[in-house]
C-alpha cells in the first residue's frame, strides 16, 4: 500500500487499530470508532481505560485502519496523541452522532461504568 495522506486514506474507513505504549514500550492495540476534523484524527473513549492510563504515560501512538474486529485493512501511521479539552471533545462527539448514528449512543450506555467520555485527538508527524 502507498504512504499516501493519512487522512484521505483513513476517511474511507470505520474503524482504526490504535496503538497505545505501555510504560515498558510495549505496544497494545486495540480497534475503535473514529472520526476526522480537518488534519487531525478524534477517538472518543472513557477516562478510565487503558489507552487513556497510556497515552498520560507517552504520547506516541500508531494508527491503521481495520475491520470491526481487528483485522487489519491498511499500513500504520505514526502520530502524537493528546486528551481533548471540552470544545474538542464535544465537536468529536457531534462528529460521532454524524458518522455513527444510534450506535454512538448505544454505546455510551453500555461503557458508563469506565468513567467520564474523554477524547483523544491523533496528529501525524
């Protein structure tokens, strides 16, 4: 597959492997919905999961687009992640809604207990 722009070539997909590193290096991926605002690549999650615990250990991450569950669809990309402010988050929230429909609320409900929704902007090197 070419290096093409991440963003085009991600924008044809609804789901991305994002890979998060673990304090030792280790990296652990793991297939989510996402959504694109202008350069940079939104992932909605909640506060207390483990690629949230990583990403405040280490910044880096890499993203590949993949099938709902995992399967790879395309090359990695490297980028630098960064937990959203309010304004970011509630923009990749109505981008969510846009992208994903009912299923984006069905699946606030069944995530509640992980703590607050918390976005996570993705930008590439």
């Amino acid at each position: 597959m070419s290096s093409t722009d991440p963003i085009s070539t991600l924008s044809q997909y609804r789901y991305i492997k994002l890979e998060t590193l673990k304090r030792n290096g280790v990296g652990v991926a793991t297939p989510v919905w996402f959504t694109i605002d202008g350069s940079k690549i939104n992932v909605v999650t909640r506060s207390q999961t483990g690629k949230v615990k990583r990403l405040r250990n280490n910044p880096n991450v890499r993203i590949a687009p993949c099938g709902m569950r995992g399967q790879l669809k395309g090359q990695w990309y490297s980028g630098k992640a960064f937990l959203a402010n309010q304004e970011e988050l509630d923009t990749a929230l109505n981008l969510r809604k846009q992208k994903y429909g009912i299923r984006a609320r069905l699946a606030g409900i069944f995530s509640r207990t992980k703590g607050q929704l918390t976005g996570i902007n993705i930008s590439f090197d």
